[in-house]
C-alpha cells in the first residue's frame, strides 16, 4: 500500500490538498493502542483506507477485516469510533493524536478501556495495511481523493471510499448505532407501500441500531412490529457460540438486562437461551418468535407483552424502558441475512412511540 500510494500523497502534499499522511501495518496480535504520528485539529478532514484480514482463530474461522476490527481515537479525552467500511473519512471532533487500534472482543469504556482479557491478543494472526491521510485545510475527502485518484488510476481502496462518499448509507432518523459495536451501514431507510421502513442487509458483520428511550414498563406494555425476512444469515441454531448469527428486535432495560426476539432457522418457537456470546450472556435473553422457512418473503405481524414476558423470562418485574434495538449478526458463519421492519410500536403507561 505504501509503495503505491504514498508517492502520490507526497505530490498532493507538495500540491497543497494533502497536510500529512501516514503509513501503519496492524497485526491482529498488536493490541491497542498505536499512535499514527498524526496531530489534528477539531474539524480537520481525515481519511483511512485499509486492507487486510484479521483472524481471531483459524480452527474456528473467525476472522474479518477492517470494517469490524479497526478502530480509532483521537487523545486525549476522545472517543472510540470506527468506519462503516474498509475505507471511512471523517472530520475531527477535537483536537489531539490520532491513534488506532486492533479489537478482539468488546470495550469496556467509550474511552477505550479494554474489557477484553489481554490474553486475546497474542493468539491471533492477521494484519491490517492502514492509510491515514488528513488533508489540508478546505480540502474535502471527496475532492482529495479525487485529485489522488488522478494520479494512481483505479485503485480499489480510493474507489471504494470514493463510492461510498457518493452514495451515503442513510441511517434511519432517530436512531443510533450502540457506541460498543460501532458505526455500520447494515441498516437504511425505505420506503414501503408509502410507509418509511428500515432495511437491514448483513454480511459478514455485526451491528445494533439504537432507539434510546425512556418509559415505565406498565402491565399491559406492548412491543409490535411487522417484518419481512428475505434471507436468514444461519442455516444452524443460533444458540451456540459459532452458529450466533441472526435477526432480531430488542428491548432494554435500566436494569442493563435485554429481551431480544428472532426469527430462527431451526428452533422451535417459545425456545428461551441466553446469549451464547460470552460478553452478552449475563446480559441478553433471546426468545425464538418463528422458526424455519416458512413465511421468509412475506410481512408478517409481532406483538409481545413486555410486563409479561420480562417476569416469565428473567424472574422479576421490569424498570424502565430505556431502548429498543434491532440486532444483525453474520460474523461467525460468514453469511448474509436482508429484512425490512416497520409499523415498531411501543406502547406503554397511556402512551405509544411509533419507531419506524
């Protein structure tokens, strides 16, 4: 990557439309943090684009590339954040380094606190090749790569940040992608028959978006939603660690406890586990809605009583409503799951919040 891009970079630097850029090879065993050498500027206008394979293990074919394992921050006091894809371009929200880092397994703080023992590292193999390129002040992403573009030719790192500058992923209004997962562009919005609804398409990854809340849970507290699955991303149960892929809706709690309902590929309906994820478990309850074949390509209808369903489940009256999610995993089989969901209704204590 160095060899052919950074030529080029150095012309845009000398031109003008390039500040300074950086070159940086990621092992999968390299834990975080790296420091890129690059200071910003609250607002300056960055770009990375990465390639490579990250594998947390061989035997159990676990591995992606940057769109889930790369992450970045700008220090002191920032954020961790990541790109929807391979390639990402953003404006600095403040000031400070930039540093990256590999993850295995999940955050502990939006800081970048590790909750992941250090022990994940070492074992795993793979390496990601990262640019990162802030460009000069009143230079666009678009227009930089554009002019970089120009010099090289095709090339598919540029294309593809180019591409997706182009054709943004919208996300839907109101919504958030939980900061723990991060950015993703597996949900958009659609229009159905009229109607605004949310698409989902996963492959190969990970992603919750967040609808943040705040209700009591009354007796007769009610979820519903219609859905039209289109592809489920497992063929296997769902409730072992490496057949985890699905499509679901969720509720969260105060309590920090959450209910999610999915369409499964072979458990029967009622069917109650928690989370195979270790992370997860002591936090995530599924419930299996449907089961099989039958019904995928087709809007079919859900309601769920949440009052009801919490003390039957987890053993307790439920708090606050603080969220609902919708949940897209494909990591572990590698697969690929589409839906659409809309008419997402919470009613609850007299009051209904229509979410999509």
């Amino acid at each position: 990557m160095e060899a052919r891009l950074g030529p080029a970079l150095g012309e845009l630097c000398d031109a003008g439309s390039c500040a300074a850029f950086a070159f940086l090879h990621l092992p999968g065993s390299l834990a975080p943090w790296t420091d890129t050498g690059l200071d910003v500027s609250e607002g300056d206008a960055l770009t990375i684009l990465a390639e490579g394979t990250i594998v947390t293990s061989e035997a159990l074919r676990l591995r992606a590339g940057a769109r889930f394992h790369l992450w970045r921050r700008i220090v002191p006091g920032g954020q961790v954040l990541k790109g929807t894809q391979d390639t990402t371009s953003f404006r600095a929200e403040r000031a400070g380094r930039v540093e990256l880092g590999i993850l295995h397994g999940e955050w502990a703080t939006p800081a970048g606190e590790l909750a992941t023992p250090a022990e994940a590292w070492p074992n795993a193999s793979g390496a990601l090749d990262v640019a990162v390129v802030r460009w000069a002040p009143g230079v666009a992403p678009e227009r930089g790569l554009a002019a970089l573009r120009a010099r090289l030719g095709a090339d598919r790192r540029v294309d593809a940040e180019l591409a997706r500058l182009r054709h943004p992923v919208l996300r839907p209004p109101g919504w958030e992608y939980l900061w723990r997962l991060g950015e993703s562009d597996t949900f958009s919005c659609r229009t159905e028959q009229g109607r605004g609804a949310i698409a989902c398409h996963t492959r190969d990854d990970a992603a919750i978006l967040r609808r943040a809340l705040d209700l009591p849970t009354s007796e007769d507290a009610t979820l519903s939603w219609r859905w039209r699955i289109d592809a489920l991303p497992s063929g296997e149960p769902e409730d072992a660690l490496l057949q985890h892929d699905y499509l679901s809706v969720a509720v969260e709690w105060e309590s920090g406890q959450d209910l999610t309902w999915l369409w499964s590929s072979r458990l029967e309906p009622g069917r109650v586990f928690r989370c195979p994820i270790p992370q997860w478990a002591p936090r995530e309850t599924h419930v299996v809605v449907r089961s099989g074949a039958a019904g995928l390509g087709a809007w079919q209808s859900e309601s769920r009583r949440l009052h009801e369903e919490h003390v039957r489940v987890l053993g307790a009256a439920p708090g606050r409503i603080v969220g609902v999610w919708l949940i897209a995993v494909s990591l572990f089989q590698h697969g690929e799951g589409r839906a659409e969901f809309d008419s997402l209704v919470l009613r609850s204590d007299g009051r209904e919040v229509e979410l999509c």
